[in-house]
C-alpha cells in the first residue's frame, strides 16, 4: 500500500506501526512508551502524529498505516504537542541528567564519572579520564575557584566533596609509562603558543593521529603560577602523547606542516588563529578541545543537549542519605544513562531548555534500589511508561490509580525479573551502575 508523510509519498506492508514506517523511510520521530518488538501501550504521545485527513492527533506507535493515509510529523502544531507532552514528563522526573558540579565547571568536565572510576579503585582509567579532558587537571586546580566544589550535593549534609584534592592525588599517582602514543595519521600541525588552549589542542590533536610542534618563543611552556613540579609533570604526560616542545623557538617558516595554530598575537594568512576575551583558564581548556574538533572534523558543532535539574535535596531526603560511604563522599546525583536517555534526547529534539513545571519533591530523588545483576531502580526518574511492568512477568507493576500512579518493584519480585528492562527503560529509571 502506499501512504503519504509529510507530503512524501511510502511504499509500506501495513502490518508495522506508523513510527517504524517512518524510521524506515529516515523521518525521525521521537518515543518514549514504545520499543520495537516489545509490548506497550501508548501513554506519552512524544511520537504524535496528525491524521491530515481528518484532523485527529495520534500515537504513531499504536496507529497501523491504511491505504492512501496522510500524516503530518513536522508541523509547528505537532512540534508543540510534543513539547507539551515532554514537558509534562519533566514535571514527574525528579532527576539530573549531568551532576551539578559538571555543570557548574567552566570546562564541563564529567566529574561524576571521575569520582565513579576513583570510587571503584580504577585509579588509573580516573586519572585517563581526568587528561583526555583537561589535559592539564592538577595545574588548573590552582588556577579555577572551583565552582563545582561550591556546588556540590554533599555540601548540603556535611562537607562538599574535596574534587580538586582528588585530581591532583590522581595526577600526581598516575604513571606516566603507562600512556602510548596513538599512530601517525600522517599529518603534521604546528602550534604557536603554550597557554592551556595551545596545550589542550595540541594534546586533543596528537591522541587523534596528528603530530604535533609546540614552539614557545620565551623559555618556559606553560608559565602560569602554580607549582612547577605539577606543571612539568603535566607536560612529561602531553609529550608522551607525541608532541614535541621547543622553547626559545621564533620560527620563521613553517612550510611543511599541514596546519599552522597560533594563540599568540602573530598572525599570518591561512593560520588557525585563536583569540577570545574569556580569562578563565578553565574555559579556556574547553575551547582548546573544540579548536581541536574543529581541525579534526570542519563540521564539528558542540552539541547542546537538555540538562534536567532539581532543587535543593529536602531534609528528608538528607536523612535518608546519611554521612558519606564511599572514598570520595560523592553522591554520584548524575544520571549513568545519559547518553542513552530518551527522555533527554526527546527534550533536546523538542528544543526544550528547562523545566516548564516544577516536579515535586513526594519522590526521593536519592532513592535507589538495588536489583541484582549491576542494575537499580531509581523510581524519581521513572515516568510510568509501563514497558517495564508490561515486559515483566510478575516483576514492575504500576501502584495507585489516575495522576497519583506510579511504577514500584515489591522486593519479593526481584527475583523474577528478565534480564535486559534496562536496554527498554527510557530514562535511567533502570540502569547499570
């Protein structure tokens, strides 16, 4: 049979439901209730549909396509009714996407993540993560205020994680043989300048293939004030990457190199020229890296994705937390589903920045339970979808009736629980931790 979205015309079997239509024909339509080959029933309506012909707004994840249908997917009234049911959604997810220390780093550097990694013992894969994405960690502690210590959820009960401490245990423990160089690609970039935007692209560049010239013409890379002997074993860690310093180094000619960067007040025709006003040095570091994305992959774009946030925790909740457990003290408040979260894909598709409606605060947004096998049940993500309960036999099931419904796990179901809900789960209500 043959249909019509958005004015193209479809050759389809009529047997799959109208959004798989449309994924087969590359029209994206965003889902949240719906996962292929499972069961479900349409509850969210982030997959609406118009009916052209007759006007009605429907589920794209229920609706069977008939001969000579007509759907609108793109409309400014379809857009809106999604944004609206998501925006709903929101006001039930009582969540963080990113913890509120990433957000408040001027490099939006993942320190959740940093503190899972110390948490478990992974000192090593911590201090990695730590470099890829500062690249200078340990010298920027001693020159950002840091905003993510003032931030943190744990200052709310008793002391704030000592994040800054923890990098620089890190850096200073991390064993520098430990690093290989990444191959060649072939091509070489010169880079004039040893401030941190020069230092992080030229080690962005370098573990993506590139080799790489730092030419500094005063004598020292990387003067800033802070102790020279974690400065210096910061840069033994850029070299070891492949790039080579020369110092003293006022270079005439650079004829040879594939790209010529300067973050110094020399200028030439065809150079990368980077300039900015931004005096924070972390800041900074974070636009070293996309100057590095950008000579990588010319259509490289930041990605700007929907972050969900709360208020502060209730007393509640902080007596239910209790004093630090871990070796960092972190609460890990971030999501570990984020970047397969469908509810936050579904916000940034829809051009949502924040919160319309306030979620209450009835969920504790701290409760987790532990199911066995890696994964948690943390019920303030959950937006009653139902797949869970759905694709569980004896396991999920919804509790109350009408808005006061929600999804809850009887301990003595756990047990009988498949395996995989956490693939199915569209927020990071059930994840691997």
């Amino acid at each position: 049979m043959q249909i019509e979205i958005d004015n193209r015309k479809i050759e389809t079997i009529g047997s799959e439901p109208l959004i798989e239509v449309a994924r087969g024909a590359g029209i994206t339509i965003p889902t949240l209730c719906y996962y292929p080959a499972k069961v479900h029933k349409a509850s969210c309506m982030a997959c609406a549909v118009r009916n052209i012909d007759n006007n009605q707004i429907v589920p794209s994840c229920t609706t069977v396509p008939a001969e000579g249908l007509k759907i609108d997917t793109a409309s400014e009234e379809i857009k809106k009714i999604r944004r609206l049911s998501v925006e709903l959604l929101l006001s039930d997810h009582r969540a963080e996407c990113e913890a509120r220390c990433t957000v408040a780093c001027p490099a939006g550097f993942d320190v959740a993540r940093m503190n899972r990694l110390y948490d478990k013992g992974l000192y090593d894969q911590a201090a990695r993560h730590l470099i890829d994405s500062l690249v200078i960690p340990a010298t920027l502690c001693y020159l950002c205020p840091a905003p993510c210590e003032k931030v943190c959820r744990r200052g709310e009960i008793e002391k704030a994680v000592e994040i800054r401490q923890i990098k620089k245990r890190l850096i200073a423990d991390f064993d520098v043989s430990t690093l290989e160089m990444t191959p060649r690609n072939g091509k070489t970039i010169a880079v004039l300048g040893s401030d941190p935007v020069a230092l992080v692209a030229a080690y962005t560049l370098a573990i993506n293939g590139f080799a790489i010239d730092v030419f500094e013409e005063g004598g020292t890379i990387l003067n800033v004030d802070a102790p020279r002997d974690i400065i210096d074993k910061e840069l033994k860690i850029i070299a070891s990457a492949g790039v080579n310093f020369h110092t003293n180094s006022a270079k005439e000619s650079f004829d040879g190199y594939d790209t010529v960067i300067s973050t110094t007040p020399e200028r030439r025709e065809g150079w990368v020229i980077f300039e900015s006003k931004i005096k924070q040095q972390a800041r900074l570091t974070a636009l070293g890296r996309e100057l590095a994305y950008k000579i990588i992959n010319p259509s490289y774009t930041p990605k700007a994705e929907y972050n969900s946030t709360f208020g502060k925790l209730t007393e509640t909740e902080k007596s239910s937390i209790g004093l630090s457990t871990t070796q960092s003290g972190c609460l890990w408040c971030d999501c570990e589903k984020k970047s397969g979260c469908r509810l936050r894909d579904a916000a940034t598709h829809s051009g949502i920045k924040s919160r319309k409606y306030n979620p209450t605060d009835e969920k504790g947004a701290m409760e987790r339970v532990e199911i066995g096998g890696g994964l948690r049940f943390e019920p303030a993500k959950c937006i009653s979808c139902g797949l869970c309960v759905y694709n569980s036999s004896n396991g999920f099931t919804f509790r109350g009736r009408g808005y006061d419904m929600d999804v809850m796990l009887p301990a003595e179901n756990i047990p009988n629980l498949p395996r995989g809900l956490e693939h199915i789960c569209p927020t990071g209500a059930i994840s691997t931790h």
